[in-house]
C-alpha cells in the first residue's frame, strides 16, 4: 500500500503531528507516503479569506525532508505540497516552489470565482449547472499553470459540500468539458488522482469511477491514491475498495513519485 496524499500540522486544518503520521504508516506496512499539506497561495490574494494561516513552507520542507532521511530504511517518504490553484496565484507558487526540492506537486481547485466551494453560499447563488460547470472550468484552467505539478487532485471536489438535492456529478452531463480535462491531463503526462476522502459524496473515490473509466479509454494510464488523511485512521482509507475499481476498468498499475518521476506499483 501507499499513499501519495496526507496531511499533517503543516495545514491549517489538520493536527497531526507528521512523524507520528509517518511512523503509523511504517506500522501499517506502506512502502510509501507524501505528505502533501496545503499551499494556500491564492487565499493570500482574498481578503475575506486572511484569517486562514499560511503553511511555512521552509519548516514544511525541513521537517518532511528530515524525515524521509531518518526513515528511509523503513518506508520512502515522498516530500510534498498541495497547491490551491487560482489563475492570479500562479507567480506566487511558481516564484516559491523551486526554492524546494520535493517529490510530487498536487494541483487541485479549492477556489472558484474567487469563492470556497465549500461554503453553502457558493451553490445557494448558482444552479446546479452553474456551479458544477465553473468548478470544472476552473479545474480545466488549472492544467495550463507555468509551475511544475505532477498529479491533479479529487476531481469533482465541488459536490463535497454541495447542497443540491442531487448533487451526482455525471460525466454525460459535463462530458465536453471532462473530455477535454482528461485529454489535457493525457497529453501534459500528468496524474489522475483517486481521492478516497470523499465521505458524504456517494461516491468511493474521486476522480469517480465513471470519469476514471474515461480518461482509460482516451488512453489514461498515469493514477495516483490519495486519501487526502488529515489524521492517521484514515491513511489509505478505501485502498482495497479503489484497486479493485480500477483493476476492473482495465489499469494495471498506480503510481507513487520520487523527484517528480512516476514510480508504477502493480495493483
Ligand atoms: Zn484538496
Ligand atoms: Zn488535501
């Protein structure tokens, strides 16, 4: 087992002491783990969003690449960030993330239309329509960025907190716009990611497993497993569950990254 997406105390939002993180993941027997906290760069241009504290991001580095080393006979650690993808943010990662040397970059839309889509407001202003549509806008966007990323998180992140009586996300309805995500993600030799952090959604993993199926049929090959933990019961939550998914649409492999490589494990 291995897992390219945790958390630990480095986010905002999550407490988790990371070489607690790291050795839990020895005792439950991962070859590997990337702790990948959030890299809220485009909160720093909202106002309304000041009161959310920013990662530092040279004791980030520091500790998580000190921790790789102590480790690295027991399990690799794979050093990492989750940028927060708005279009005005791409200067402030590009100019900071090549201070660092790091393993995987995870580029994921948390922000749309200068919104979080995690607040009730975002939907109670838009249709269904509207706001699914802009999150995949946004998420189609994030794939031009000039900083270097390696894997594209939890696609489909907008219906987490969606407050539509239904809130599916179906590929027939987006298919245009997901069509062209997933040939984008192709042709740039980027990750799809399968976010297994995706209580509350219907759903065992995101990417779902319908638009996992797609991008195998536009010629996909590269995933990534996240769980997206941000404390350490749910490291490689749904592991089992999302092998078995992807095995069956045809993958053979998935991926983990060193220094920015992919790195295939056999499923
Ligand atoms: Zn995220
Ligand atoms: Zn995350």
């Amino acid at each position: 087992m291995f897992d390219t997406h945790t958390h630990c105390m480095h986010s905002h939002d999550s407490r988790q002491d990371p070489e607690e993180l790291v050795k839990y993941a020895i005792e439950k027997g991962l070859e590997y783990i990337a702790v990948t906290d959030h890299y809220d760069g485009e909160l720093t241009l909202l106002p309304e969003f000041s009161y959310i504290p920013q990662i530092d991001l040279d004791n980030h580095f520091k500790v998580i690449s000190f921790l790789k080393e102590k480790y690295r006979d027991k399990i690799e650690v794979g050093v990492g960030i989750e940028c927060g993808f708005m279009r005005e943010a791409d200067g402030i990662y590009l100019e900071n993330l090549k201070k660092y040397d790091t393993d995987i970059i995870i580029n994921s839309v948390h922000t749309i239309e200068y919104e979080d889509c995690y607040e009730p407001s975002y939907f109670a202003k838009r249709t269904k329509r509207q706001a699914y549509y802009a999150y995949l806008k946004a998420v189609r966007d994030s794939l031009d960025v000039p900083y270097h990323y390696d894997s594209v998180g939890h696609i489909g992140y907008v219906i987490r907190k969606s407050t539509y009586d239904d809130i599916s996300l179906d590929y027939k309805d987006y298919s245009d716009i997901l069509d062209d995500i997933l040939k984008t993600i192709i042709s740039k030799g980027k990750a799809l990611e399968l976010n297994s952090h995706s209580e509350g959604t219907g759903l065992d993993f995101m990417a779902s497993p319908e638009i996992t199926k797609r991008y195998k049929e536009l010629g996909g090959e590269l995933l990534t497993f996240g769980s997206d933990a941000h404390r350490t019961n749910r490291l490689c939550a749904n592991y089992d569950k999302v092998c078995e998914t992807v095995k069956a649409l045809g993958f053979k492999y998935l991926f983990k990254y060193l220094n920015h490589k992919p790195v295939a494990v056999k499923i």
